[in-house]
C-alpha cells in the first residue's frame, strides 16, 4: 500500500471516528437513549416483548451497528432482535450466521445469542423465551401482534445526526464527481456505476439509482435506468445507506443552454422547494405540507405538478419515511431528515436536509456546482441547479 493510500484511509478512519460516533461507548448510550421510546411502546400496547426483523428497526435498535443484511433487496434480515419489557435483549441467528453476528455485529452491544438450526422458525426460540405474554413485530407472524416503529425514529439522536452528516457530505461528493465526469456518449448503465463505485468502495449502499438521459428525463418520474445513451441532458438521482440511515439527492448536466422551458421549472422547482423547507417545523403534518406544495405550484404557474408525482417527506432508516400527501396525519418532530423532491416536466429539485432547533440546514450541498437562492422571511434556502457544460 502506498504511503498516499496508507494516508487516505487514516484520513477516513479520522473522519468516522470524529463525525459518526461509532465507538461502543456511544452506541450503548443511544441504545439506553431509545429504550424508553421502546419501553413506553411496550406498556401502552400490554406487550411481553417486541421481535424486530426489518433491516431498517434492527439498525435504528441498534445505533446502526448490525448490518445483517444478506440479499440486498430483502425488507428482513438474517437474524432478529427480541427485546423485553424486563430489559432483557436477544439476538435470534441461524447456525450458519452465529459466528459473524457474534464477532462483527453484535460484540458489546448486550444483547444475548439465541442460535438455531439455519431451518428452524425463530418464532419457536421466541416462544421458549417468552412462554406467555403478548408479543409484538415489525414484520407479519402467526400469533404476533403487528406494530408500526416508525414514529419511534424519531426525533434523531446526536448521533445519528453525526452520521447523517458523514453519509450526506460523502454521497453528495460522489454524486458531484460523477456528474463532471459525465460525457455525451455514456450509456444509463454507466452513469450508474459512475457514482455506485466510490460510494461502495466507503461502504456506502447505493439503495436508488435511477440515472436518466435526454427524453426519458422529460417523459418518466422514476426513470429506472434502462440504457439509453447520454446525449445532451443527463441526471443523477440516488439514495444511498450506511448504518441504516439513507439519503437522497438528484443532480443534473446540459451540454449546451437548456431550453427556457427548462431553466423555468427548474427556477420554479426551488422556489417550491423552498417553501416546503420553510414550512417544515416540527408539529407540521403532511396534509399541510401537501397543500404547502400544491399552492408553491400554482403561485410559479405550475398549478397541478403535484398531482403528477409525490413531493417527498421525511428521510431516515428508510427513502422516505412517509409522504406529504392531501389527508395525511403524519407530524414532524422537533428534530428529523427530509427530503422533498419537487418536479416539474424534466427539473426536479432534492436534496437531504435536516430539521433542528426550528431551523433547516442542508446536509447533501453542493458548492462546486450552480446553485439558486430562494429567501423565504430572510432565510435563505438553497437549490441545485442544472450543470451546463
């Protein structure tokens, strides 16, 4: 390894240290954090104990220490965590996964191994646990009672505010070097792998990758990459997850002038963007940040947009932690990540932010490229804009 190399990854390994809070000692302290969030779940609901499966309440339980994802696609993982109102915690692994779960996962976390037959159903090692007594879970099992954790995900720790931080910064420098490296002739497919390596290559998961070129940016609202060939416009649009927790962003490159059509919605993609930003705070629900979007659309001359594709919501341990829609009661806390994601015919505005202390601050910047300025009441919010070239 050369000494520049040998350089880079101290480097990183500072940075980790230093901004994510990774150490055992400060992921046992948001693990005792979250507790009582369980706890209050567990007697409201008259509950012996909670069996978590999904990937994303596994690495909130957990301050994003147990990566057990195998298949990447898969909602649950290969082990799960049973957690008891008396404060016991249980970790259920097949055979064939016990000895890295015990060394690489769950190593000082507390949590006591419960190891099965690859083949067996973990529901029997529950129940030898817990004898009697109603059981709750985040997935669907006979004779379990089904909860909902996500209002439990908030508000955000320190910590996870920490990682939020180190995730976006790096996601968004890998999106700004892939999208300069860009070039006519570059299929859908490469564009993908243009800004999936670096983010793989620090242990980043790309989640989303829906790289776009030309007519299919116009056309489609996800436009899955499919191969087309870049010709004059190309977008990036990526989420990305380590420790559990994911971000957003979307970035775009014209080689040439854009069209006036486009530099227009793009202008009026801020400016909703913008609002939403201003008027996320906690106590805010999302059938009043729908309607937030829906009247920012009509005052740009873009009235309807809103109709055409969801505006985004709140990011955390998965895309979107709900949406804003016409009739939603969802509520912000005091503390959360968004990511609203505004279109209008080929421009879209996204980006992750974070609500704290009654105050937005946009976590995936990106200096290096054009940027628009929106003042709402003397706060300025910030918009990528198009990249020409």
């Amino acid at each position: 390894m050369s000494s520049h190399t040998e350089q880079t990854v101290s480097d990183n390994d500072r940075e980790i240290a230093e901004f994510t809070a990774l150490g055992t000692e400060s992921r046992i302290a948001e693990i005792d954090e979250k507790w009582p969030r369980i706890a209050e779940l567990l007697d409201r609901r008259q509950l012996s104990g909670i069996l978590l499966r999904r990937h994303e309440n596994i690495a909130w339980a957990t301050a994003g220490a147990v990566e057990a994802r195998v298949a990447i696609p898969s909602e649950t993982a290969v082990t799960s965590l049973l957690l008891l109102r008396d404060g016991r915690k249980y970790y259920l692994a097949p055979n064939n996964e016990a000895a890295r779960l015990a060394d690489e996962e769950f190593a000082g976390l507390g949590y006591e191994p419960v190891i099965a037959s690859w083949y067996e159903n973990d529901l029997n090692a529950v129940r030898r646990i817990v004898s009697d007594g109603a059981i709750g879970t985040d997935s669907t099992a006979e004779g379990l009672i089904s909860i909902n954790l996500a209002p439990l995900r908030t508000p955000l720790t320190a910590g996870e505010i920490a990682r939020l931080h180190w995730l976006a910064q790096h996601t968004a420098d890998a999106t700004i070097t892939a999208l300069t490296e860009l070039k006519p002739g570059m299929t859908e497919f490469e564009m993908s792998a243009a800004v999936a390596a670096p983010l793989i290559a620090q242990g980043i998961l790309p989640t989303v990758l829906l790289m776009a070129a030309d007519n299919r940016i116009y056309k489609y609202k996800h436009a899955v990459s499919r191969g087309a060939v870049l010709d004059r416009y190309g977008m990036l649009n990526l989420c990305a997850r380590k420790w559990g927790l994911a971000v957003s962003i979307t970035r775009f490159v014209h080689f040439g002038p854009p069209p006036q059509q486009l530099v227009d919605a793009f202008a009026a993609c801020a400016v909703v963007n913008a609002r939403l930003l201003h008027a996320s705070r906690a106590g805010a629900t999302a059938s009043e940040l729908f309607t937030v979007a829906k009247e920012a659309y009509r005052d740009t001359g873009f009235a309807g947009e809103e109709e055409l594709h969801h505006q985004g919501g709140p990011i955390g341990y998965i895309e979107r932690e709900w949406v804003a829609t016409p009739a939603g009661n969802q509520t912000l806390t005091a503390s959360e990540a968004l990511a609203w994601n505004p279109s209008i015919r080929g421009a879209k505005v996204e980006d992750t932010a974070l609500l704290q202390n009654g105050s937005i601050d946009v976590l995936t910047k990106t200096p290096s490229l054009p940027e628009m300025q929106i003042a709402i009441e003397g706060v300025i919010y910030p918009a990528a804009n198009v990249l020409i070239r």
